[in-house]
C-alpha cells in the first residue's frame, strides 16, 4: 500500500509536463491562422493593384497608318516606257503605353483594266518598324521601281503615255491628277492584314485633293474630312478581341476590298450606285 501512495504522486507528475506541451501545441495554431490571414490580406491589397495597373499599361489600343496620298510624289526621266520614282509619307500614330515593331509593306500600280492589276509602279516593305510608345511616327517610302522583266514593256509603255496626258511630261501639271491602286499589307504580333485602295493623286504634292471614292478613314472623327485632308487610314489592335479591328465602322470598307476582286467589285458597285 505504501507503495501505491508514492507512485500516484509520480505518475501524475510524469503526466504534467505532456499536459502542459499539448497546452502549448494548442495555443501555436491560432496563430498559425493568424499568419496565414496576414499572408491573403497582402495576396489581395499587394499584388491586385500591380496586377490592374500592369492590365491599364499593356491592355491593347489602336495603332492608325494613314497613307498622306495628296503628298505622293512623282519623279520620273519623262520618256515614254520609263516608269517614274515614287515616294508615300505614311503617317502611324501609337495610342498603347508600350512600344512595338510592326512592318509594313506597300505596292502602287497604274490604273489598268477591270480584271488586272495595272502596271506595278514600285514596292516598298518596311521591316520592324519601331514605334514608340503614345507617339506619332512620321515616314517618307521610297517605292523600289520594277524591274522591266517582271512587266510587259508594251503595258508600261501605255501606262507611261497615260501618265504623261495626266501630268505633262514633266509630271509637274498644276491642276493634273493621276489614279493609283493602292495593295498595303501591315503586320503586328503574326497577323497580317492585306488592303486594296484607289485614289486620285495631284500631280503637284501638297495641291487640293479631287474627289475620292468609297475611302477608308478610320483617323479622323468626321470621316467627311477626308478629301480635306488627302489620307486614307486603317486601324489595328482595336481591342484584345478585335486585334484586326473588324467590328470598328471605319473599317467595313477596307475589309469588303481586302482581296483585289473584292476591291474591284465594291468600287465598281459605288460608282454604279452613286455613291461616289
């Protein structure tokens, strides 16, 4: 019995000491909690804002290329069968934060018949063209002449002769105005977006503008304006789901003459239509 009285004391001391660290096992897991609640507070108050303004700079907005066509100039050695050098300012304005490489690729031809393209003038691809953010880059092409191989020198010489009764020999005729198509492919991010346009060129740079039919003009509120203003512009990068900006008015147009027949067909039904 003696003996009984002494281990009850000693087994309920060697019981203590895991009481007392179950106590404090129990105490740490409040906290615990607490960590992990001050970890999703910074989750949430920390990261979404840099997340939102990362999303407010990179979000898409649309870059506009207006070819300034009252501008095209014309030189040429002024002999039948030699076809002039031409050059086009493009105009390319960035609305985004961030800067970019796009490349642009432009091709003029002499009026021909209804079914073919006429007789190419030159060529011009521009590469990574950089472009800053929230600017406007201003650029002078110089269309790369066609070789006389690659055309008929019987078409060039009948384009040439055209050209002449427009301009004057010289190409230099005040009130003289010349007739292009127009075929501009833009490239951003792998998508390509191919365009076919006519206008009616002075001869002089910088004269008034005639009258131009069925143009797009996606880079002045008024599109009324455009005649005043000798450009014809297009838009990309509308939205994250408009990278080609399809759904944007200004540019239901352009897409009706995306393919060189299509283009000829929507011309032919607005001047048959009266529209212009």
């Amino acid at each position: 019995v003696g003996n009984s009285r002494i281990a009850l004391p000693l087994a309920a001391a060697r019981q203590r000491p895991a009481m007392e660290t179950g106590s404090l096992a129990s105490t740490d897991k409040p906290k615990e909690g607490r960590c992990c609640g001050r970890m999703c507070c910074c989750f949430t108050f920390c990261l979404l804002p840099i997340l939102f303004v990362a999303g407010l700079v990179f979000w898409p907005r649309p870059i506009t290329i207006c070819v300034q066509y009252a501008d095209i100039g014309l030189q040429g050695p002024g002999q039948v069968g030699q076809l002039p050098s031409v050059t086009v300012p493009l105009e390319i304005e960035n609305t985004n934060w961030w800067g970019l490489k796009i490349s642009v690729e432009l091709s003029s031809y002499l009026r021909g018949s209804e079914q073919g393209r006429g007789v190419l003038l030159g060529t011009s691809e521009a590469r990574d063209l950089k472009l800053e953010a929230l600017r406007t880059t201003e650029s002078l092409v110089a269309l790369r002449a066609a070789s006389p191989s690659e055309q008929s020198s019987s078409e060039v010489a009948q384009a040439t002769m055209r050209l002449f009764d427009d301009c004057g020999a010289q190409l230099n005729r005040l009130d003289g105005t010349w007739t292009t198509d127009m075929h501009m492919i833009v490239g951003v991010f792998g998508i390509e977006l191919p365009l076919w346009f006519q206008v009616n060129v002075p001869c002089l740079p910088g004269q008034s503008v005639p009258d131009q039919c069925g143009l797009t003009d996606c880079g002045t509120e008024d599109a009324s304006n455009s005649d005043q203003l000798g450009e014809v512009c297009f838009r990309v990068l509308c939205s994250p789901t408009d990278l080609t900006c399809e759904k944007e008015q200004c540019m239901q147009e352009a897409y009706r003459g995306g393919a060189l027949a299509d283009f000829r067909a929507t011309l032919k039904e607005q001047i048959d239509s009266g529209t212009c």
